[in-house]
C-alpha cells in the first residue's frame, strides 16, 4: 500500500513549492488558529495557495459552520480538515454546502492522559463522521503542554498500537499525525498501516518554517521503503 504524505504547518510559498517537487502528497495550511504559530490569516492562506503545485488541505479548529464554509469557499482546497471538536452535525451541514473533502482530526491522549480513548470509543466515533459524510480521518496526539491542553501541534506521538487496532476496524481512510519525524515514519507507517502520514514540526528548522533535509529525508525513507517492499514482493514464487 502507497504511504500519502502530508507536509502540514506551511506558512510561505516557497515551503509549499518545494515539498511538492520532493514528492509530498499534500500540503496543510492552518487558517485562523490564533493558538498555534504556525497559523495563517486567511488573506496570507489565499496569497500562498494561488494556483496551488499540489493538493491542498485547510485547517481549521472548533470554528463555526459558517466561518468553516467562509474559508471552504475562499481557498483553493482539495479538503477541510476540521481539527477540533466538531461534532457530526457540524460535519453533515458543512460537508452538504461544500464540494471539497471534509477530514476529521480524532485527537489520542498521550502522556499523562494516555489510556483515556478507548479503541471502541474511537470507532464509533469514526462510524458517526463517517454517516456524517467525512471523507477522511486524522489521528493527531493530544496532551497538556505548559497547562493547556493542546490538539495536535504537541510533537508527541500516538499509541500506534491503539492506532493499528483502531485503523484495522475503520471504515474510512486514516492519516496517522503525532510527533512524526524522518526516524520515525517507517516504523509508524509499518506499525499502523494507515493511508497516510501527516507531519508538521517533525520536519522544521522552527516552528512554521519547513527544513529541507528533513523533508527530503523522510519521504526518501518512506520510498525506499515501499519500493523494498514492491520488490521483494515481486521476487515471491506463487
């Protein structure tokens, strides 16, 4: 199974370019989140995203219908990826107004809130977007950071077993988020088998600005490893 890699957290044009000539799949920008630093205004999101050089997917948190459907609308998105705590009636009325894809982030406590999200809990919760018309989910670490509790952005990573077990049972495509890096992604991608990996600060020199050599080796790594394993199934005697 080819591995989808999104590079997310752009906040300039050259970032954007260059992740798509290496190979990205998709390029995240946030819009409108004031608690992260690597959010954009919504005119700075439509001065990047002209004529986009690959798929794009907006990020949004626990806004409301309308300002998701604002932003839907102004930008060249091939998604919405709502990343807060949206509910599915959110998800239906948004999803009936738009003709991009709506993603929805599913967010797996991590340190001291680990264990509290059941693999049960997670499915049902995928079964409700999914009837909603979710096109896609996210899985994205949440944990308390300086006292807060933060969505994703906290550069730790999920329980890939609970992921695995979860994604296993899911009857929409899963992008596996969380603290991903160039050291890290195969395993996790071996681990968890999703549709996808989503990466933000595991491939910055700081926070909003891309590095190069961490982009580029991360998805050399994931390609190499697909290509060993075409190969070496492709050596196979049925």
């Amino acid at each position: 199974m080819a591995c989808k890699i999104k590079i997310c957290g752009l906040t300039n044009r050259e970032d954007m370019e260059f992740i798509a000539k290496t190979g990205a799949d998709y390029g995240g920008v946030l819009v409108e989140i004031e608690q992260s630093p690597r959010s954009n205004t919504l005119d700075h999101a439509l001065d990047i995203c002209v004529n986009p050089p690959l798929p794009i997917a907006a990020v949004t948190l626990d806004k409301s219908v309308a300002d998701n459907l604002r932003i839907a609308e102004a930008l060249p998105a091939a998604a919405l990826q709502l990343h807060g705590h949206e509910s599915p009636r959110a998800v239906e009325e948004i999803k009936q107004q738009i003709t991009c894809e709506v993603w929805k982030a599913l967010h797996i406590p991590v340190g001291e809130s680990a264990g509290m999200v059941s693999a049960e809990s997670l499915i049902q919760h995928i079964m409700e977007y999914k009837n909603a018309g979710a096109d896609r989910i996210i899985f994205d670490a949440s944990a308390i950071v300086q006292g807060k509790r933060m969505l994703g952005g906290t550069g730790k990573t999920v329980d890939w077993d609970l992921a695995c077990e979860v994604r296993n049972q899911a009857l929409l495509p899963i992008l596996l988020a969380g603290g991903l890096n160039p050291d890290n992604a195969v395993q996790a991608f071996i681990t968890v088998q999703p549709y996808g990996l989503d990466v933000a600060s595991g491939v910055e020199l700081c926070k909003g600005k891309k590095d190069p050599d961490k982009v580029l080796a991360l998805i050399a790594r994931i390609r190499e490893y697909e290509q060993n394993v075409r190969t070496s199934t492709s050596g196979q005697i049925c």
